[in-house]
C-alpha cells in the first residue's frame, strides 16, 4: 500500500491519521457494542487513540492497521469492563474476543446488524424491555431488579440467558440463513 501522494512522501503524522481516519467510527461501534454507554465508549477511544499513537512506531505498513486497532480497543473494554465488573455485566473474555473478531470482518457488519435486528424482533416483549432499560436506558441491574420484583442476580441470569438466545439466534441466521 502506497501512503504517498504524486508531490511527497505522507510523514509519520498524516499516515496515522490517514489510517486512524479509516478505522475510527467502527472502533467507536465496537467499544460501544462491547460496555454499552456513549460516554465510556468515548473516553475508551480516546484511551485507544493514544496507545495506537504511542504503539505506532511497531505498527508493520504492510499490515492491518484496523485489526492492531480492534485488538488494542478490546483489550481496553476488557479492561474496563474488568474494573466495573460490580455495576456491570461481564461475559467471558471468549465472548468480547469473538465480539472482536467479528468486528474485524469489515463484510459481514451489516448482514449481523440485520440478524440482530431480526432476532431482537424475535424476542419475548419483557426480554426486549430488559435490554431496553438496560442498554439504551442505562439503567443499573440493581435498580432493574428492584423495578422488576427480582433479586439483581436473578436479572444477571436472565439477561445471560437473553445475550445466549441472541447470540444463537445470530449465529444461526448468518450460517444457515434461518431463524429457527
């Protein structure tokens, strides 16, 4: 790949942030996909931005750019979601390493929206009111359980169970092309 233009060789600065440019608002989505909040999918691009910046000089030219910078970003959000574990839910890092690569696969990212989509359409009313509450809503387990009547781990199983029925249904809609 050649980062130069017909006049001069691009410098250091102008190829990252030709590269970063290129890559930016799917890292943005994918720190969104992986901790759920606007404001933390922010402040961890930004924390991304700047290893990707301080890395830059081991990036290899011939090489991907945007799978360094997905990796980078995944090990931000695990981290994160680490810290946070009390107020947030975790999957296994399996989950968020597969989230991951997947996300890699540029191709795909529209015909999973769709799935997902699909699949949300799919659910049961009160399922979808969780995630609602949960992810758009921002809303803390513990104050979902308390709305619903339910203890807080009785609403981390449930929302376990509706992440495995979401990521099946997907998962079979993409190999197969049925929902089942």
């Amino acid at each position: 790949m050649d980062f130069r233009d017909s006049q001069r060789p691009v410098s250091r600065h102008e190829l990252f942030f030709k590269l970063y440019g290129n890559c930016q608002n799917r890292l943005y989505v994918f720190l969104y996909m992986m901790v759920h909040n606007e404001n933390d999918a922010e402040d961890l691009l930004q924390e991304t931005v700047t290893s990707l910046w301080e890395r830059f000089d081991k990036f290899r030219p011939d090489s991907n750019f945007t799978a360094w910078a997905m990796t980078i970003a995944r090990r931000k959000a695990i981290n994160f979601l680490k810290k946070n574990a009390r107020s947030r839910p975790h999957l296994s890092d399996g989950f968020y390493q597969q989230i991951a690569e997947l996300e890699i696969e540029e191709d795909d990212l529209s015909e999973r929206a769709e799935a997902l989509k699909h699949c949300l359409q799919r659910l049961r009313e009160i399922d979808r009111r969780l995630l609602l509450m949960r992810y758009e809503r921002n809303i803390s387990m513990v104050k979902i359980a308390e709305i619903f009547g339910r203890s807080t781990n009785g609403i981390y199983h449930t929302m376990s169970r509706i992440h495995s029925v979401l990521q099946q249904c997907i998962h079979r809609l993409l190999t197969t092309g049925h929902s089942g």
